[in-house]
C-alpha cells in the first residue's frame, strides 16, 4: 500500500472537506430537524462519486462504494445540540468563520467534521482503489444521536437492511477522539424520579405536603452518590466504588480503564395550582453514566435505596425513560433510553486495522495542529496521552457494539472538549488526518485475525422487548 500516496490524496483535499464541513455547519441540525443537512451530505456523496445514496425511513443518509459482501462501515452524527445563550459565541454559530487552521461553528468537532472526513475518506478509496476484493463501504450520516445514542443504528439494523447486520464486519466511529485510537466507553442511562406531595394555599403549609420540599432531601443524596467516598464512613457509597475490586471484583479493571460511574440531575418539573400554594409533585431527569460492573437494574435500585428516597416511601417512584420523538420523516422509532457500556479487546482485528494505519502513515503518538494560542491548539488535549484509549462520553457504539456486538471502534476529527460548548472549532489537519486513516484501513483489515467474541466487556441489556 501507497500510504504516501494516500496522505497525499487526503492534504489534496482538504479544502474540499474544510468547504463541505462549513456547507453542513451553515444548516442548522438539531436531533430531529436534519432534513436540509441531510440534502447537503447527499448532494456531496453524489457529486465525489459513490456509487448509490440513499435515505432510510428514519431519515440516515447512507452512501456506499462497492459491490462486495462484506460491509466495512464508517458512521457520523450529522445532528447536534442547539447553541444555547447566543452572547456566550463570539460569532455567529451557523456562519463562523474559518482561518488557516481552524474552522468555527456549531457541528464542527462534533461531529460533522467526522461526516466530512467520512466522505473524502471514501473518495480517497475509489480514487486510488483501496476497497479490497469482496468489500463494499457504507458511510453512514445517521440521526438523532444527540436525542437518543444508537437508536437510528438500531432503525438501521432492525428496519432499514436487516441483512446487513450480519455483513457488516466493523464500524468506524468518527466521533471526535483527540487523534486517539478509541475502543470503548462507558454507557448511559435516563432516569427520572417522581414524588407525590399534597397541595394547599401557601398561607398555610403545614396544611399540605410540600414535594418540592421531598425532592430536596433526595437531590442531597443523588449528590452524594456521585460525590462522596466508599469507605466505612460513607452512609451512602459513592459511584467511585466500582474502581474497588472489594465492591467489583469482577470488573473493577475493565472500571479503571473507563473511568467511574457519575450521576447528575439535569432537569426538574413540578406541578402546584399557583405561586401562592404548595407544590403538590416534583420529578427531577437523572443523567446516570455507567461503567463496567454496573447494570442498568443495579443503577435504578441504587437510587431506590438512596435513605431520603426510602423515607418517602410509596410517594417517590424511579423509574428509566423511553424516547419516541418523531424523526424529520415524520418516523417513530420508540426504543428504551438505555445506552449499554461497551469495551473491545486491544487485540481485536478491527482495532488493530486502525493501530496499523495510524502507525504507517502518521507514527505512534497522536498528532494535531499546535497553536500558540491556546483556544486554538489541539495537543495540550493530546500529548502524552495513549493512541488507544477510550471516550469519556458516549456514542452510536451503545447500539452497534454494545447492543448488537457489531465490532466498534473510534477515530474522529475534533476535541470531546468541544462537544455541546460555546465557540465550538474544529482543525482542519484533524480532516486530513482522519480522511486518510480511513482510506487506508480496509487494506490493512486481517479478516483472518478476527475471533467470535472481540468484546473485552458488553453490559447486560434489560429485560423489555427491545428489538
């Protein structure tokens, strides 16, 4: 393999990625509104050359090269979060700006700066005939990520080409990964918390039964279970606990790699018949992230047993939402929010395909544009820090490789520090970087390599009927 040809074919292109990656950012794309992002991704598909696009019922914008049985698959996000106070961007966050180096706005790292990378990586391939013989590539520009991780991977499996689930051989997730190597995450789940109190006029209190009052007492806690210690002094134990091998024997390593549980409360509600009356319920979201050991079941007892919440008694219930938001197709895909944690072995075919690439074409240690201006450098993320390693958010990878075992594994354009944050940029040497790796992987994928189990740990699923 040319790699010298292939970096050339990437640095070619990268004002074609850095103008594809301002035409996404110039359309909004919210989870559920992707529709004119979407148009443009296509247009751009057809016009380097794939040879078929398409857009699934869900609304996943899918191109593919080739014609081979086996599917090597590359998966982008192409929604995102909404921008928040306009004061805090010191420029518009769907117009930005771009300079030699960077490029600005809402999308950038995360993460369609990876759906930019996806592309020209794929053009790369055509170009210089790198599909190996009985492969076809799918990039995949898939929705509502943002919303509910994995569910348009779980629309793709189950009712967009259900036979291709056992075709596919790996994806590539571009989600930004600081120019690491990433091969697991921990997982999430959405948990809300219901507490019943009694209403009456607020001259009187003492009359009623104040919720809000209730939930009070229980936020203490769900703070102290994120925050406290897990020594015998701990009436609560904290989530550090599960880096314990005496709380975690069997997976307190595979724990340490991911890094521990936490949980923070993200959204309250109430209800009360006026501002001069008590509140007669209060519910609270919980964003429960989950590191290896912990099961989703084990997550909600956790917080049942949580003393304010046993105090209450029958007034509280814990209970894991669902997600049924209509797609921009109109599509309801209604799945559980239960995002399973994941972790593939170092060993494991797939990621050492990614290794090898990186190794030939760019050495050992991650890359990225240096910048004296720290708002605008890449490497005081990256220096010193493994190739491989693992996310600290979460990704589509809940559902292809946590919920189906379809093997996963990350390399994106873009910091995790700029995800959902004002002044969002990306680099445009992370494009180039990322364009060529994924060129280069198909080619250096050893299918002979591959075993029946890759997963170094795959969580438990719950026991509802989720297809």
């Amino acid at each position: 393999m040319d790699f010298e040809a292939i970096k050339a074919a990437a640095e070619g292109y990268r004002a074609d990625m850095s103008r594809f990656l301002r035409d996404m950012i110039s359309h909004p794309s919210e989870s559920c509104g992707e529709r004119e992002v979407v148009s443009c991704i296509k247009a751009e598909m057809e016009k380097v050359g794939f040879d078929s696009v398409e857009i699934d019922g869900l609304g996943n914008v899918i191109g593919w090269i080739g014609d081979g049985d086996r599917i090597i698959a590359i998966d982008s996000h192409i929604d995102t979060v909404g921008v928040g106070n306009r004061a805090n961007w010191e420029a518009d966050p769907y117009q930005g700006y771009e300079t030699e180096d960077i490029i600005f706005g809402r999308g950038g790292s995360d993460q369609e700066g990876g759906m930019a990378a996806a592309v020209y990586g794929g053009r790369i391939m055509k170009d210089l005939h790198l599909i190996p013989a009985g492969y076809k590539l799918m990039v995949v520009g898939s929705v509502q990520e943002e919303d509910c991780d994995g569910m348009c991977w779980q629309y793709i499996v189950n009712q967009g080409f259900p036979a291709a689930k056992d075709k596919i051989e790996f994806v590539i997730s571009t989600e930004p990964t600081d120019g690491g190597i990433y091969r697991g995450h921990r997982g999430r789940m959405e948990i809300r918390v219901d507490v019943k109190g009694i209403s009456c006029h607020g001259s009187a209190p003492q009359r009623g039964d104040n919720a809000i009052f209730k939930m009070a007492d229980i936020l203490q806690d769900v703070r102290a279970l994120n925050e406290n210690g897990d020594g015998p002094s701990n009436q609560i134990k904290g989530l550090v606990k599960m880096l314990n091998p005496a709380f975690n024997p069997e997976h307190f390593e595979d724990a340490q790699f991911l890094g521990r549980g936490t949980c923070t409360v993200s959204e309250i509600f109430f209800t009360s018949p006026s501002r001069c009356a008590v509140a007669d319920s209060c519910a609270v979201s919980i964003d429960r992230r989950m590191t290896a050991g912990e099961t989703w079941d084990s997550c909600l007892e956790e917080i049942r047993n949580l003393p304010a919440v046993k105090k209450y008694g029958d007034d509280v219930s814990v209970s894991m939402y669902m997600y049924n938001r209509p797609s921009w197709t109109g599509e309801v895909y209604e799945t559980e929010c239960f995002f399973p944690t994941w972790i593939n072995r170092e060993s494991a075919a797939h990621v050492q395909a990614l290794i090898d690439a990186h190794h030939a074409l760019w050495g050992d240690a991650r890359i990225g544009h240096d910048d004296a201006d720290p708002k605008k450098d890449a490497m005081h993320l990256r220096r010193g820090r493994p190739l491989t390693d693992k996310w600290t958010f979460s990704t589509n990878g809940v559902a292809i490789q946590g919920r189906y075992g379809i093997p996963c594994v990350g390399f994106g354009p873009g910091a995790e520090s700029q995800a959902h944050a004002p002044n969002e940029i990306t680099w445009k040497q992370d494009l180039v970087t990322c364009a060529a790796l994924y060129a280069a992987v198909p080619g250096l994928y050893k299918a002979e390599n591959k075993t029946g189990d890759v997963a170094q740990f795959r969580q438990s699923l719950t026991d509802n009927d989720i297809k």
